[in-house]
C-alpha cells in the first residue's frame, strides 16, 4: 500500500488531500503515469515537470524507488514573495 497526500491548490483541483493505493508501481515516475490515468486534470498535473514530490517527507525525483508502505506527496512549485 502507497500512501499519496495532495497539497495546497493540487489538493483543491482534484477534491482530494489523500488516497491509499495498492499500486505496482516501482517509481514516482511510473506512480505518476497510474495517476494520470484517473483523467486530463490528473494528467495536467502529474506530468507537469514543476510538480513537486516527496518520498517519505524528503524531496526527490521521479526515478526515485518506491516500496509498500511509502508515503508519496504531490505539491506544487513553492513561490517567495
């Protein structure tokens, strides 16, 4: 089981903070490509090379390994103002 949260407007444009998912999937890269399946708003965001992940609260890249029990978060590109 992965764990995947949503944050800030990622969270809002989905109607979703957080889903529990019995995924094969070996890599953000290809969590990634499961999720955009669900739809084009999946896929505008997912795919978006600004999104943001973590793996277990640690930022990484999309060919970072993913095991049963991960926790995988999605966010969008921070700004400073």
């Amino acid at each position: 089981m992965i764990k995947v949260l949503f944050f800030a407007s990622y969270r809002e444009r989905l109607s979703c903070d957080q889903l529990a998912l019995d995924s094969s999937a070996g890599t953000v890269s290809a969590l990634k490509q499961e999720l955009a399946a669900r739809g084009d708003l999946w896929k505008t965001i997912l795919l978006d090379r600004k999104t943001l992940v973590a793996v277990n609260q640690v930022m990484t890249k999309d060919t970072a390994v993913l095991s049963d029990g991960d926790e995988v978060a999605f966010f969008p590109p921070v700004t400073g103002g």
